[in-house]
C-alpha cells in the first residue's frame, strides 16, 4: 500500500504548482488539462496535483490516492457502510468523501497507475509521508474517527504513551488545548499485527480537535482560516532531517521557530548527549528532539525522534508541511516534542502568547 498522490485546489494552479515544486524540489510533470498542473517528488513514486478553481475562497488539500493491492476490499466496506463511491479521472480512480470538510480518500488498484518520471538531479530526501494530521471542530474526532473505521477499516494507533481511550490531550496555562487522536489503514505487512509500524506500508491521520471551552488555538485558526474541518499538515519522514532542512532552506522554505530555552534544558540536553547527538547542530536548524522510554535491543541506543515543522506554505495560516526522522525503531510522537510543538505553534499564529 503507498499513498501515491496529494491533490490540492487552488485559485492559481500554475501558480501554486511553480511554488510548491521550487520549495521542494519537485518536478514538474505534463498533465492533459488545462486546469491542472503536477509535479513529483525526484525518483519516488509520490506526485502533488493542482486543480483551479477561482470560486474558492482558500487553497487547500482535496484529495489523496491510495494504492492498495486488493482495493476491492476498501470499497465493498465502504458500500456496505452506505457511503457513495465516485469514478473520478485521470486516473481513473474510486473517490469517496470523508466526513472532514472538503477532504476526500481516492483509491487505486497497485500497479495501475505509473511512477512519474523524474529528470532532477536534486538528491531526494522526502522518502514517504508519515501521517496526515486532520484539524477538526471540536467534540468531532470520536464520530470521524468511529467513520474512518467502519466505512474504511481504519484501526487505532497510539500516539503516545501517556494517551487514555478518548486521545491524547494538551493543555497550556492559558486554558488552550487540543485532543490528537491516531488512526491508521494498515498495509499488508502490518494488517495483520496488534502493533503499529511507520513505513510506507500504512497511511496515518492524525485528528486534531480543540477542546470545548478553550481559548483560540492553532486548530481554531485553521478552522477560522480555511473555513471547515480540512488538512492541517503532511508530515515527510527522512533519514538525514539536517540535511533536508538545509536542501529546502536553500529552495527558500521558511520554518517554524522553537521556543525560546527549549535547547537550554538539562534534561533535554542530556538525553542529546546520550544518543552521541550535535546540539549545536539541532539548534541550529531548529530540530525538536525526544528520547522514547522503551528500549528495542537491536540498537544500542533508546528510540529517539527528530521533528521540525514548515510556516504556513499558502497566503492563509493553514496547510504546512513536518520533517520527522525515527531513528532506532522510534514509534508514535513524543511527549516532550508534541508540548514543544504546541508552543511553536501558539508563537507561530497567537503572537507569542503560548505557553
């Protein structure tokens, strides 16, 4: 299972296409329509599509295909469910809408629809998408995410340790908060285990929902923004996190910056020593970090993960883009870095109001 493509509506589909391929590298690729622009991520399989509609008050990211390799499986579900399953073209793919907003699951059978052919020399370090974090209205994660598994067979993953049954909560001092929420369609190679795994072989959402009676946060400013529940973020794993954030400096992306004194903690700074990690290197190219309690003895060190998150990539504070590198086998979202994130991101939309 691969998830072989990212569909965004825009007002300027060219436009866009241009922007997002020279932030990232991307190629750009010939598409028989008018209306419609691509490009593809160089020697990998994933491609971003550009459709224009000029009515639309807000880009946004419409769309994602699937792969599978018995897709019969996923729409028979979805039937049986009651949902409406749509024939939709180039290419010819099943597109069912989900109840987040605009956003839409499109599926495909595996080996149908072709790699796109890729002529740059840029080294590719965006190896596969991780997860998809979907912002919702608040009290609505637990009926979409009841929707993801009976209409499509989503399973529930962890996203972190300390999660109860509801989701992963966060609060600030301010009476902000959010609930993240982890559900997974997992391929062949995991469907069958009680574990999850993040590789190429499941696709992650993430659901984000502010807690009723909090203060503004970053899900109500893109709820505000984009006008619906939609794609907050597409998070990329790589496995060299600096040099990626050093490739699409150079392009010219802009990122997020960390709290001030997030570097200077002792216990932080400690467990960087402990995994023969550069501070100064993470510092400067403002990588979160988190050490995982468990212990895999096929490493020598505990799993630990390596975050960083984009500014808004559209003229609204809504879609952008993480680089997330697991090393030694890390697993779900660290504590430390999902409360470091929360701060980033209160700084990012409130002013520095965060906590």
């Amino acid at each position: 299972m691969k998830l072989r493509q990212i569909r965004i509506v825009c007002r300027s589909a060219r436009l866009r296409c241009l922007y997002l391929s020279k932030l990232l590298g991307f190629d750009s690729i010939d598409v028989e329509n008018s209306n419609c622009f691509a490009s593809s991520s160089p020697g990998r399989s994933l491609a971003f599509f550009f459709d224009e509609n000029k009515a639309i008050s807000c880009d946004s990211v419409d769309e994602a295909l699937i792969e599978l390799p018995r897709v019969e499986n996923v729409l028979d579900r979805a039937k049986a469910y009651g949902s409406t399953i749509r024939i939709a073209s180039n290419p010819r793919r099943h597109v069912i809408d989900t109840p987040v907003g605009n956003f839409k699951l499109s599926f495909i059978r595996s080996g149908t629809l072709d790699a796109p052919k890729s002529s740059s020399s840029h080294h590719d370090d965006l190896e596969h998408v991780d997860h998809v974090t979907l912002a919702l209205t608040s009290g609505s994660s637990n009926f979409v995410s009841k929707w993801f598994e009976k209409c499509l067979g989503f399973r529930r993953f962890w996203i972190n340790d300390k999660e109860m049954d509801e989701g992963y909560v966060i609060r600030s001092e301010k009476s902000r908060g959010i609930r993240l929420l982890g559900m997974e369609l997992a391929g062949e190679k995991t469907s069958s285990s009680s574990s999850s795994s993040f590789d190429d072989d499941n696709f992650k959402i993430v659901l984000a929902e502010p807690l009723p009676g909090s203060g503004p946060n970053q899900i109500d400013t893109f709820l505000k923004e984009h006008g619906s529940p939609g794609v907050q973020h597409l998070a990329f794993h790589t496995s060299n996190i600096i040099q990626c954030i050093q490739r699409l400096k150079g392009f010219g992306m802009e990122f997020i910056p960390l709290p001030s004194g997030y570097y200077m903690l002792d216990s932080k700074r400690l467990e960087m020593m402990d995994v023969g990690l550069p501070i100064e290197s993470l510092r400067d190219n403002g990588i979160l970090f988190d050490v995982q309690q468990r212990k895999d003895d096929r490493y020598p060190y505990p799993p630990y993960l390596l975050q960083t998150f984009t500014k808004p990539l559209f003229e609204k504070d809504t879609f952008f883009l993480e680089l997330i590198q697991r090393c030694q086998g890390a697993q779900g979202f660290g504590e430390g870095n999902i409360r470091a994130l929360w701060r980033a991101l209160e700084n990012q939309y409130h002013g520095g109001q965060g906590n």
